[in-house]
C-alpha cells in the first residue's frame, strides 16, 4: 500500500511539473508576444520582460520581434516625370507596434515583408513618376557662393529644385506610414538606396557630360588664346615703343656728334 502511495505521489508530481513547465514562459527586453487558444488570439499582447503564465496545453505561445527591422526592396526601372527611366534602390527599417493586429492581419514577419514589398514599392513608384530627375539626384539647391570661382558658371546653369530627395523619401515614408499603421506596423525610416540610369539613358547621358566638359574646355582654350593675343600685343607694342625711342636718341646723339 505504501510503496502504491508512493508511485501516485510521484505521477503527481510529475503531472504538475509538466503543468508548470506548459504554463509558463519567459520573455526577454527584445521579445514580445499574444497568447493563442485553438488558433485565436486571446487577452492583451504580453509586452514586458519576465516570468509569465498561460493556460497549459490549450493555450500556446507566439513571440514577436519588438526590435526595429529591416525591409530591403528590389531594384526597379521607373519612369520619371520627365520620361527618364531609372533603376531605384530603397530600404527602410520599422517595427512592430502592435502584436495583436499584426497577428491577425499577417500572422508573421514572412507576410509582413511581403506586404511591405508592395506597399514600400507601389508608393515609390508613384512618388518617383510624379518628379523630375533632377529633384531625384539632388537634395538641395547649392549656394554658388560655396563652391570654388571655377565652377561657379556650372552651378549658376543648375535647374533649381523646389523639392529635392529627403524631402521626396519623407513623403513615401509619410503615405506608406499611412497604410501600415493598421497592420500593427510602425515604420521608422525610408532611404533610396541607389538611384542610377538604364543602359540606354546611360550611354545618352554620358555623352551630353563628354560634349559639356568639351565645351568648358574650348572655352578654357578660348579664353586662353584670347590672354595669349593681348599679352603678345603688347610685347610687341611695348618693344615698338623701345625701339622707336632707342632710335630717337641715337639720331639725337648722332645729331650732337655731327655739330661738335
């Protein structure tokens, strides 16, 4: 009888260590997570750090990231306003925010990357065709009186802009934004990455640089043969004027040898 008491005792044991193991769970400062019962979410997402309980064997565990996250998109040829195709390369970082949403709308990170793809893409591309290139490649309209006197000339031809880059990546951040705050989404930053030409505009663009330094430096050449002219005109008309005065006072001198 005794040793059956003993044997019960120890399957009671086990059973509530078994419990006990199935109840609790720990979650660390980077870690944050909702409780599920038979595949729904129930109760308020667990945000903070320690020892917590759930109901064993019926309720389960999902853990969420609560560090900030990095999204990286595909290059994509896009056309500017202007006609201009180009090859755009962003990248943004964001978090989520609310666990229990983002379950419900996407259950996890996999379909989270997914949705941002075509959010972070669509609104880049709409962004990208409603500007020039110019307000792409540049962020701000360059004060000429901090550029060196040689490429003055160039920079007074710049086009101004009255938006440039940041300002272009900060309003696709704020649209984006817009759309992810219901899928428990916060995003924190969106950069363009590389913004660079399609071969073919490429090549066009090349050329158009090749023929603007060529004109700069006929220019130059020009300038240069104009200084080379004047500084030889005057060489010759100071030593027309030597030599006329050279010769007036030899005729002098000769003049005074001839009287005495």
């Amino acid at each position: 009888m005794t040793q059956r008491t003993s044997s019960i005792q120890i399957i009671i044991a086990v059973a509530v260590l078994a419990l006990i193991i199935s109840a609790e769970y720990r979650l660390t400062e980077t870690q944050q997570a909702i409780i599920t019962q038979f595949g729904e979410p129930v109760g308020e997402p667990v945000t903070s750090p320690g020892l917590h309980f759930k109901l064993p064997f019926i309720q389960a565990l999902i853990i969420f990231d609560k560090r900030f996250l990095e999204w990286d998109g595909s290059p994509n040829q896009i056309p500017t306003r202007d006609k201009r195709f180009i090859w755009v390369d962003t990248y943004a970082r964001w978090r989520i925010s609310d666990p229990l949403i983002f379950f419900q709308r996407l259950r996890d990170e996999r379909g989270a990357q997914s949705r941002l793809d075509d959010i972070l893409d669509g609104e880049t591309r709409n962004a990208v065709a409603r500007h020039d290139l110019i307000e792409l490649v540049r962020s701000t309209n360059r004060d000429s009186a901090d550029v060196p006197t040689e490429v003055e000339e160039e920079v007074a031809a710049l086009e101004m802009i009255e938006q440039g880059r940041r300002d272009i990546a900060a309003q696709i951040l704020e649209t984006a934004a817009g759309r992810t705050a219901d899928l428990g989404i916060e995003l924190l930053d969106l950069r363009f990455k590389r913004i660079s030409y399609v071969d073919e505009v490429q090549q066009d663009v090349f050329a158009r640089m090749i023929a603007e330094r060529q004109r700069i430096a006929e220019q130059f050449r020009s300038e240069g043969q104009g200084e080379a002219a004047r500084i030889n005109g005057e060489r010759e008309r100071d030593l027309a004027e030597i030599q006329s005065e050279a010769y007036r006072e030899s005729e002098i001198l000769r003049g005074s040898a001839d009287a005495d």
